[in-house]
C-alpha cells in the first residue's frame, strides 16, 4: 500500500473504526457477569457494579491527559500505549483470583482506554472532509455502539457458564487490533480541512488554549450535554439485568436468564445501527443552516422519551428451551421476535428509541470538529468525555441505589422497569443544551474557518493573514464571518458564506 494512498487511507480508517470498538466491547463485557463474577468473589452485584462505575470515570480522566498528549505530540505512539494497557488491564481481569486484583485490573484497563477514543476521535476527523463529517462520524459512533453490544453478547454467550472466557477473547483481539494499527497512515494534523489545502500544518496545543476552547460558547454545550445524556445512557447497561429478571419471573433457571437476558438486550439496541440515517440528515441539514446537526441531535433525542418509557413497561412472553445450549436459547430467542406479539412490539419500539437517539453521537462528533482546529479537536473531545464519564458512571451507580429503593413497593423486575424508565427523562435537558448550541455555532465555526485561512495564508509567506483579497482571513459577508445580520445562524437567514462554501466543496 502507498503509504496516505487510497487503499492506506480506507485501511486505516477501519482499524480506527475496530479500536474504538475494541474499547467498548471491554467496557460491555461486565454488566451481563455481575452476578457471575460477584459469586465467584463472595461479593455482591453492587461491588462488581462499582467496579464498572470506577472504570467510566478512571477512563474519563485518563482520557484528559492522553488527548493533551496526542494534540502536543506525535498520536501514533499514544494510541499504541493506550491500547497495550487495556489490553493488558482486560487480560488480568480475566485472571484475576480475588475481588481486589479484579477491580485493580480495571482500573488498568481504565487508563488505556482513555487514550483510544480521544486520540482516534482527532486522527479520524483529519481524515474527512466537512462536508462527509455526519455520515462517517456515524460509523465512528456506530462501531463504539457494536463494541458495547458485543461485549454484551460476547459476555453472554461466552461468560454464562465461566465468565473468565470473554475477558480473555477480548485481550486477545486487543493484540490483534495494536498490531494492525502499527501500519495505519500517521495522519498529519488537519489534512482534510479545505482552508489548509497544500499547506503544512504544525499547530499544537498550547497550555494557555484552555480559555479560547472554553470561549467557544458551542464547546460549553456540546461538553456539558453528555453529562444528562451519560446517565441515561449508563442506565441503560442494566438492560441485560431487566431481561434476565424477566426470565427468572417465569421460571427459567439462573444460567439460561443471564443468556437471555444478554441476548434481548442486545437485539433491542440494534436500533443503534440507525445512527448513520441521523449523521446523514445532519450533513444534509447542515448545508442549509449551520444550525443543522445541533437541531437534528436535539430533536433526535427529545423525540425518544415517550419510546423508551413504553419500552420497559410493555410484557414480554418468553419462550425458549431452560437448560438448552447457547445456540438453541439464541435461535429460541430469535423465533420468539416474530411468533410473540409482545417480544416483536418490544424490539420495534426499541428500535425506534435507540435510533431517535443515536443521531445525538454523529453529530456531536461532527460538531466538535467543525467549531474547533485540529490541535483542539482531542483535547475538546476528551473534555466532553470526562463530562460523560460522570454522567455514565452516576447513571450507572444512581439506577442500581433506585433498583434496591424502588424493591419495596415493586418486586422483581417492576422495579428495573420504573428505574430505568425514569432515568431516560434525563434526555430532556440533553435536547435542550443541543439547541442552546444551535443558537452559538454559526459564530463558532466561522471564527474557526478564519483563523485556519489565517495559519494558512502565514505558512504561504503571507504574514499578514491576507487570503485571497479577504482581509484578516475571515470569510465573505460580515466582518466577524457570522451570518448578515444573524450572529446566531438561525434558520431562515444567510449561513456564514465560508463554511457553507466548504461545506460544498
């Protein structure tokens, strides 16, 4: 392969796709083994419950640094050495003989994982253009989707009879991906942007950047929107719990539950798939308005509530073989989608809520890289996912202190369904600070196209920041590149001319 050719690229792109997938098939593996792993230890599910909730938020803060790292220096090695501890951190989770050694095995795990996804975030928004930014960002956030299914799935069908075999697939898998990536494109910061076409760009990030990243008033929204949306979502890996607690009402034996229970809750996040049609109608709004792919989010995400509440209330019948092998439960499972009515309502219905919300993740993506240059894109990113790492990690410890309260007055598994049905209200004030920043992006990015002419037209030898007869850099129309008249970019007015120029292009 020419190295940054055609065939290099697209190569490249896929191992950055499977990495990010990697990461959260380790985070996934767990939830569907608490009660498995808490037995094997003497340990109840609440401690194994607090081991997840650890490594959300040790991976969070992890992230801060590694993303700094990879903006400050050359990404290639941190991604390596981010991937070589997970890896390393998930086998000895594995083979852990005690309570104690498992949760230190996490925290292992933990660290490496925050370098893979903000450090991958900022080499994969260089290698696509503005214009394709929602459509692949969906496949960026749909792999991160499959990996967590899959932990599910692989911690089910794998784990249900010993739960050390799932910890030790993925390791292995983890070696696999990190010795692909060594011959991954080692993409030069901002290669896609039009402003820098044939231009060498060296920006790097500098420790007085944080208050022109906290100036950007988008940054604020899009950072502070995961914390409502993590903890909707961090309720959400009690899934396989609610299913598993359905099968045990009707009588099924503790082994065949977790495997069912693991296999409902991973066919009814399918509707995750669907975040590529949200990270299309993005790129599609987004060349009307430069408040597209905000609007698209927060509708996306407001519009799921009423969806997921009916989800977790409907019955479900469940039919399938107690005892049998993992391959006749699974196709039992299957079967039971089109031949009880109750099961077929409930995976349409999740299907619909999981795909209204999923257009949160591409465009989220999207955003941060049309508001932010290249040598902020990481560090931006890894800023909103120490954001979502509390959010997931108080979702996930919150809904299991309101499983336990809610026990009183619900018995099994009533009380999962009212827990988790009222944590997804917390989608609402996600919706809202989407719209909050629709109302700042336009600005945003059009400061952002200008200050990229501006380091483009310098490193030309024009050190006056000149672009093509526009003085300063800054894009046709106002002179602070915002939209005539409308500094907010509201529908219905002019977009800022420069970046819906690009956005063209």
């Amino acid at each position: 392969m020419r190295k940054g050719g055609t065939a290099h690229r697209v190569y490249s792109v896929v191992v950055f796709v499977i990495l990010a997938s990697l990461d959260n098939v380790a985070i996934g593996l767990v939830p569907p083994l608490y009660g498995s792993i808490g037995d094997t230890f003497g340990v109840g599910e609440g401690h194994i419950a607090l081991a997840t909730t650890i490594m959300f938020l040790i991976s969070a803060v992890a992230a801060i640094g590694f993303a700094y790292a990879g903006d400050r220096t050359d990404r290639k090695p941190v991604l390596i050495i981010g991937t070589t501890i997970w890896v390393a951190g998930t086998a000895w989770s594995g083979l852990s003989g005690g309570y104690g050694s498992f949760l230190l095995a996490q925290v292992l795990a933990a660290i490496g994982l925050g370098a893979v996804a903000s450090v991958s975030f900022a080499v994969v928004s260089d290698l696509i253009s503005p214009k394709r930014r929602g459509l692949v960002m969906s496949f960026w956030g749909l792999s991160q989707g499959v990996g967590t299914l899959a932990g599910t799935l692989l911690g089910g069908l794998l784990g249900h009879d010993d739960w050390r075999k799932p910890f030790l697939v993925a390791s292995a898998a983890g070696v696999i991906a990190t010795v692909a990536y060594v011959f991954t494109y080692n993409v030069p910061r901002g290669e896609s942007q039009p402003e820098l076409a044939g231009v060498e760009y060296d920006e790097r990030i500098h420790p007085d950047d944080l208050p022109v990243i906290l100036g950007r008033r988008t940054n604020i929204w899009l950072i502070f929107q995961g914390f409502t949306a993590q903890i909707a979502l961090g309720s959400l890996v009690w899934l396989p719990i609610l299913f598993r607690a359905r099968a045990e009402d009707q009588g099924y034996s503790s082994s065949t539950a977790v495997l069912v229970g693991s296999v409902f809750a991973t066919l009814f996040q399918l509707g995750g798939a669907l975040s590529i049609l949200g990270g299309l109608a993005g790129d599609r709004l987004q060349r009307r308005t430069p408040r597209g792919r905000a609007l698209v989010a927060s509708i996306g995400v407001l519009a799921a509530v009423p969806f997921y509440v009916v989800l977790f209330f409907v019955p479900m019948t469940i039919d399938v073989p107690d005892g049998a092998s993992s391959g006749r439960v699974v196709r039992a499972v299957l079967t039971d989608v089109f031949t009880q009515p109750t099961v077929g309502f409930c995976l349409i219905t999740a299907v619909f809520a999981l795909m209204l919300t999923s257009a949160n993740s591409p465009n989220w993506f999207a955003l941060i890289a049309d508001v932010n240059p290249p040598e902020h894109r990481g560090t931006v990113y890894s800023m909103g996912n120490l954001v979502n790492g509390f959010g997931r990690a108080g979702g996930n410890a919150m809904v299991g202190v309101a499983f336990r309260g809610l026990a009183g007055g619900f018995p099994p598994p009533l009380n999962y369904a009212v827990g988790l049905a009222g944590f997804q209200l917390f989608w609402i004030p996600t919706g809202v600070m989407f719209w909050l920043a629709s109302r700042t992006v336009a600005k945003d990015m059009a400061n952002t196209h200008a200050t990229l002419l501006a380091a483009a037209s310098e490193a030309e030898g024009r050190p006056d920041g000149v672009s093509e007869g526009r003085p300063g850099g800054l894009p046709e129309g106002r002179p602070d590149g915002g939209s005539e008249g409308r500094p907010d970019g509201d529908i219905g007015g002019d977009p800022a001319v420069g970046v819906e120029g690009l956005a063209r292009e």
